[in-house]
C-alpha cells in the first residue's frame, strides 16, 4: 500500500515538473518580437495635373440687323434675295415717293429765292450807303460854311440838311436789317432742303453692315412703311446676318465658372464641315441662367469663307485649371483632421510621420502638394487610420502615375448618333 502511494506522488510531481517545463517553453515563444505590419506607399512625384472641361456650343451671328426704310414708299427696286452676299454700303432696294420730288423741288426753290433776297438786300445797302454818303457830306459843307460866315445859311436849311442825313443812315440801317433776315431766311430755306434731300436719299436703301442676307420680307411693288419709332411693327425689307465673324457660345457650369478667364484657349471641333481649331475666350455674361445655373461663354471665330453657317453646333475642351512640374501625390494619401490635410510620410528607418500638407490643384487620382513633401517621400495610401505616428510599418510601393489630365463633360454633340436616331424615325 505504502508503495503505490509513493509510485502516485513521484507520477504527480512528474506531471508538476512536465507543466513547468512546457510553461516555461511557452512563455519563451511569446516573447519573440512580432513581424512589422505592412503598408501601401507611394512616391512623391513631379508632373503635371490639368482639368478639361468638354462641350457643346451652338455658333451664332456677330450681329443680326432688320433692315427698315426711314421713308414709306412703293418698292420700286430690290437688288438682294436671300443668301446674296453683301458689303457695307451696297444699295439693297430702292423705294418710290411720289410726293417726295415736289418736295425736293420746292424746297430747291425756296433756297434760290432766299438767295435773290440776300441779292437785293446787299444792293440796297449798297444805294443806301450811297444816298447817306452824299447826303452826309453836303451836310458837312453847309455846317463848315455856315460857320465860316455866319447868317450865311439859313438854320432851316442846315436842319433839313443834317436831317436828310440821318434818314440816309436809318435807311442804311434798315437795309443791313433786311440783309440779315435774307440771310436766315435763306439758311432755314437750306436746311430744309438738306431734310427734304435726306428724305429723298432714303429711298436708297443701304446695308448698314456686311453680311448675308438670311430672309427677304418685300417684293416689287409693295408698299413699304418707314420704320421710325421703336414702337413700329412693320416688317423689314430684308435681314441681315454678319456671318464672317460668328460668336460660339458654350454654357459653362455653375461649379467651373471660378475658371473662366478672358483669354483663356478653347480647342473647338466642328464636326458637319470636319473642322478644328484653337480659339479664345474673348467675353462671358458674368451672370448664371437660373434654370441651367450655367453661364454663357462666347469665342469670336473667323468666318471670312462662310463656311461655318449660323446655327452649327460644335464640341469643345475647355482648359479649367493647369499647372506643370509640380509634386504629386495620390489624394488617397491625403487625410482631413481637424480641418488640416495630412499625410503619412515613411522616413528612412520605415517609421510613420504625420506631416499637415499644402494641398493646391486636385484632380480624380492625384493633388498638388505645395508645401510639406519633397519629391522622393514616401506617402501611405489608404487605410492610414490603422497606423500611428512612430510606428515601425513594412512599406509595398505601389506603381502611381506623376501627371493626369481630368476630363469633365458638360455635354457634348454625337453628329453621327443624331444622324442615326433621325433616320429610325
């Protein structure tokens, strides 16, 4: 008996021993170090980052002119149809006012006879100065021997003397008065003539500027009522479209408007005549469309062969924002605390730093970092909320382009797609 419970207590204290052994064992393996966790990582880079913004405009006249005659008349002559070509100053109708010519010809008249009054009237100052020259000087005679020899002549004579003189001045007087009026007469006759001859050239019918004529609204014979108020509701003789220069309006967004710059270029491409060219932003309204919330932006294009017509529609890349050799990171490197961007920067021994960033131009993949980074640092990308600063991370470099180009669509014309969706109905 005494022997089995010896041969119990050696077996317990075996197992004792046994489980110290395997703690101890056990112990040792947790205290080897665990393996650093991983991170993604890209290179700060330099390159470039652009925005584009692509559309479609509509071209439209430089200017539309509806052509009016000052006068009313009849067509007599029209010299245009729609689709003629014309030069500033080219007579496009002539009109036919009858009562115009007895206008003009006593108007004609009144001048010819203003100007025999100032005829007459400078002739009778003439007789008038005249008269009061002799008059003054036998005057002069009669008072010098009237003073010589005393009682010579009689008072009365000297008086009705001197008095002769003196009415040969009024006379004088009164004959420049009426030269004067001849003279404003004759002025007035003259304006009204240069009226009635105004009225007369009216019926000439001029373009005011060089275009196309788009629609014609008069033909011969017709009675044409002078456009001369505002108010008037007459119809034009013809219309006219100034299309060696056109006007290409895009509708630029609400959100790209902060881009537009006078000057900025604009690559257009014309699809109907296969077509493309580089034009500028020469004027935009500065004010949104409240149903669109897009702002009108125009281009002045040359048109001198016409072959761009009014109402074309053409796609257009708009460059918004642009900036060249500049250092890029992937914005998944980038973190917002605390109204701050941050990244998490690897420094040589593979420790985490956290650096508040510059951030300038963002496109979809990559930002501008104008302060903070210098190219050849290394950026965490993704999931930086697993680490922390000090932190010992094993880096995964990851193959990040250095530039992009943002393509934006504001709308944009498939000539082609239009074509097939008009054939099918």
């Amino acid at each position: 008996m005494k022997r089995n419970r010896s041969l119990l207590a050696l077996a317990v204290s075996g197992l004792v021993t046994a489980s110290a052994i395997s703690a101890c064992r056990s112990g040792a393996a947790d205290a080897t170090p665990a393996a650093a966790p991983t991170a993604r990582v890209a290179i700060a880079q330099r390159g470039d980052i652009s925005r584009e913004l692509t559309l479609a405009g509509q071209f439209q006249p430089y200017q539309v002119v509806d052509v009016h005659p000052k006068v009313s008349g009849y067509m007599k002559k029209i010299n245009v149809d729609i689709g003629d070509i014309v030069s500033q100053g080219e007579t496009l109708a002539i009109l036919e006012v009858p009562e115009l010519k007895a206008q003009v010809e006593e108007s004609n008249f009144e001048v010819k006879q203003s100007e025999e009054e100032i005829t007459r009237a400078e002739r009778e100052i003439s007789r008038a100065q005249a008269v009061n020259s002799a008059l003054h000087a036998e005057s002069e005679r009669l008072k010098a021997a009237s003073a010589t020899r005393p009682g010579l002549i009689a008072q009365q004579e000297l008086d009705d003397a001197q008095s002769r003189d003196l009415s040969s001045q009024a006379q004088v007087d009164g004959a420049k008065a009426s030269l004067a009026a001849a003279q404003q007469h004759a002025a007035a006759a003259r304006a009204d003539s240069e009226r009635v001859q105004a009225l007369e050239n009216y019926t000439n019918v001029v373009a005011p500027i060089a275009g196309v004529v788009i629609w014609r609204y008069a033909d011969t014979g017709a009675l044409i009522q002078g456009g001369t108020t505002s108010n008037d509701q007459t119809l034009p003789i013809v219309r006219l479209s100034q299309s060696t220069l056109l006007r290409l309006r895009v509708p630029v967004p609400e959100d790209d408007v902060r881009f537009v710059h006078q000057g900025d270029a604009l690559q257009v491409r014309v699809d109907a005549i296969s077509r493309s060219f580089t034009g500028k932003v020469v004027r935009f309204t500065r004010n949104l469309n409240f149903e669109t919330h897009t702002m009108e932006t125009e281009v002045d294009v040359e048109n001198k062969d016409l072959s761009i017509s009014p109402g074309m529609y053409a796609n257009t890349a708009l460059r918004l924002a642009h900036v060249e050799n500049v250092v890029t990171i992937p914005i998944e490197a980038l973190v917002l605390n605390r109204q701050k961007q941050q990244v998490y920067v690897l420094d040589q021994g593979g420790r985490i730093q956290i650096r508040d960033v510059d951030v300038g131009l963002e496109g979809s993949k990559l930002a501008e970092i104008k302060g903070g980074l210098e190219p050849g640092d290394r950026v965490v990308i993704g999931g930086q909320e697993k680490y922390q600063d000090g932190q010992q991370v094993t880096a995964i470099e990851a193959n990040e382009p250095a530039s992009e180009t943002v393509q934006e669509s504001g709308g944009m014309i498939d000539m082609k797609a239009e074509e097939s969706t008009g054939g099918d109905h």
